[in-house]
C-alpha cells in the first residue's frame, strides 16, 4: 500500500490521500538524499556534511568553546557524531586549540575552507534548482512551525 498525506476534511483534522506523501516522508529522503550528496561532494576534501558544519562553526566564531559546537550541531546527528568530526578537523589540520577546551581554524584550514566553499555553493544551486527563493523561505518558515508545534522549548532559543 503506497504512504499517503493529509489533506483537510470537513472537521479541520487531517486525513490521508494518496496524491501527497508525508512531510515526514520527505523530510527523511531529502535529509538523507542532502547528506549522501553532500559527503560524497566533500570525500575529496576528506570531509563529511557533519565535519563541514563543525569548520563553518569555527570558521564564524574563532575560539569556540568544543561544547558550543557540539551545543549547536546537537540537532544536526546524533551526538557522537559532531565530537568524531571535530577530532577529524584537528587531526586534519583544518583547526588547532588556541587554548584548551576551544577551537580556531587553522591558517591552511582557512584557506582550504575557501576551497571547498566555492564546490559547496555549486551544490547549494544544485539542490535549489527549480526552486525560488520565496518557495525556500515557505518550507523553512512552515518547519520551524511546525517544530514549534510539537518541541516549543527547542524552538524558543531560535
């Protein structure tokens, strides 16, 4: 039997039609179809989406707190995941610990994140193509609803 989606009915609840799948249906392909891409895009670099996130983490606030990007990514996978891609960022050299407990990139990290950069906006334009810039906004804006429905306490520190 194919999934179905909701669609309205007299009563304002929703009930299932086979023309539209789940939200959650499409929120755990596309996540899974993002991370598949994106890692295969950034093996070359010897990173992975997660690792990525945790550079562009230090890359906006030099000196970081290890806990503040671990804080920060704690939606983005499971949690030891964000602490291995840290471990991959020093051990890599893309950033070193001005002082324990915090992360900086290094010189070579800088530059070699403007490198990978420049391939990770091509696959921004090609997971967006098709899509406007006000249809983007839509989905975001009616996730953080919905999150905000169902998790009210994570969504107030948006």
């Amino acid at each position: 039997m194919a999934a179905r989606g909701p669609t309205r009915h007299a009563g304002g609840l929703l009930e299932n039609t086979p023309e539209l799948l789940p939200i959650g249906h499409w929120l755990n392909r596309t996540d899974k179809a993002l991370t598949r891409s994106k890692n295969g895009m950034l093996e070359e670099f010897g990173l992975t989406r997660v690792t990525w996130q945790v550079l562009n983490v230090i890359h906006d606030t030099p000196g970081t707190a290890d806990t503040e990007v671990l804080s920060i990514l704690a939606a983005n996978a499971d949690a030891a995941t964000p602490a291995e891609a840290v471990d991959t960022a020093l051990a890599d050299g893309w950033a070193s610990r001005p002082a324990p407990g915090l992360l900086t990139l290094t010189p070579g990290g800088r530059r070699r994140l403007t490198d990978v950069a420049a391939r990770v906006d091509a696959f921004r334009e090609l997971s967006m193509a098709g899509i406007s810039l006000e249809e983007y906004r839509t989905a975001v804006h009616v996730l953080e609803r919905m999150n905000g429905n169902l998790d009210p306490a994570a969504s107030a520190g948006h």
